[in-house]
C-alpha cells in the first residue's frame, strides 16, 4: 500500500470513526487486532484442498496446467469444509472443452437442501484457449492423458493442477520404487555415519 492511499485511508477512519469513538484518531493500523496467542485459526492456510498422489505414481508428469472449474454454491462450500476426492477422477476433451470426471464433492446436509446435489457430476474446466489446442494436439496426437493433479485455492478461486501425463507400466513403477528406497537407504547410511 502507498503512502498516500495509507493516509486517505486513515483521513477516511478518522472522519467515520470521530463520531463513534472518541479515543482513536491516530491512523488506520490502530484497526488491526491479531490473534493474542500468535496462532492462526483452525483452518488450513495454505491453500491446498486436496492431492491426487495416486497419479503422481501412475503417471509420468510432463507438463502442468492451472485449469479454474465451473462449481455450483453447494459444492464451493463443501469444499471450503474439505469435502472434497480427487482420487479416482480423470479428464476428457470434448467438442473443443475440457471436463472433470469423478471427483466426489460431498454435499454439506446444511448448505443444500434446496437442491438435489450429486456428489460426482461432471464439471467443465476453465483454460485459455491456446492451453486447450496445446492439451487437444497432445492427447490426441502423441497419446498423453489429462490427470487432475491437486485442487487448491487462489485469489478466494478453487484452482485445479491439471497434469499431461504419459501412463507408466509395471516395470516403471518397480524402478520408481527401487530408486525412491535406495535414496532412502542412502540417507539413512549419511545419517548414521
């Protein structure tokens, strides 16, 4: 914040608050309470909601994407609640749209009972449309697969981590794991030197 919008800011404190409150006329930071304790609240800040790491063992990740979802006022509440799977859910292109399959949202009992929520519908993913004929030219063309990679928040927006990924066989997933062990084993041979 500026220095001049800091002070129209305080200006504008000073003059609504003269008449309520008699004590306060220094400035605008006079406002801020902070928790006494020094913790946060409850709840999670860092922004993610949910991971898939399923796919992050399935799949080799060549190139990820930040893809925003068409969300009802239900489901935007559930997820807040972090209600949300990402578990068994992949992504189609269709007619020149990408689409979320399978992701279970569980509708708060609160926040919807006007509305016949389904936990599992189908939901439109929000990309540029260079982004969409960059994903469209490589699954179709080169065989990649779309893989929804972690939901999170951003600017107060549900964001998905959209993944073009190339499935990995069983022998892959065997050397993955044999590598990933073995640096686990070298870290505990460092460590008890």
């Amino acid at each position: 914040m500026r220095a001049s919008d800091a002070r129209a800011l305080s200006v504008k404190w000073r003059r609504t608050s003269t008449t309520t409150h008699k004590r306060h006329t220094s400035d605008w930071r006079d406002c801020y309470t902070a928790p006494m304790n020094g913790k946060k609240s409850g709840k999670d800040t860092s922004g993610t909601i949910a991971l898939n790491r399923k796919a992050r063992h399935d799949y080799f990740i060549e190139d990820r994407f930040e893809a925003g979802l068409v969300l009802q006022g239900w489901e935007v509440k559930s997820i807040r609640d972090g209600r949300v799977q990402l578990n068994e859910s992949y992504i189609l292109v269709k007619n020149g749209e990408a689409w979320l399959f399978g992701v279970h949202i569980t509708p708060l009992t609160s926040a919807s009972t006007h509305i016949k929520a389904d936990p599992t519908r189908t939901r439109k993913l929000l990309l540029h449309r260079r982004e969409l004929d960059k994903l469209i030219g490589a699954v179709e063309r080169k065989g990649y697969t779309l893989v929804p990679l972690a939901m999170y928040w951003k600017n107060g927006r549900a964001k998905l981590e959209v993944a073009l990924a190339r499935g990995k066989q069983s022998h892959d997933k065997r050397t993955t794991e044999k590598a990933r062990d073995w640096e686990r084993e070298k870290g505990r041979l460092l460590r008890n030197r």
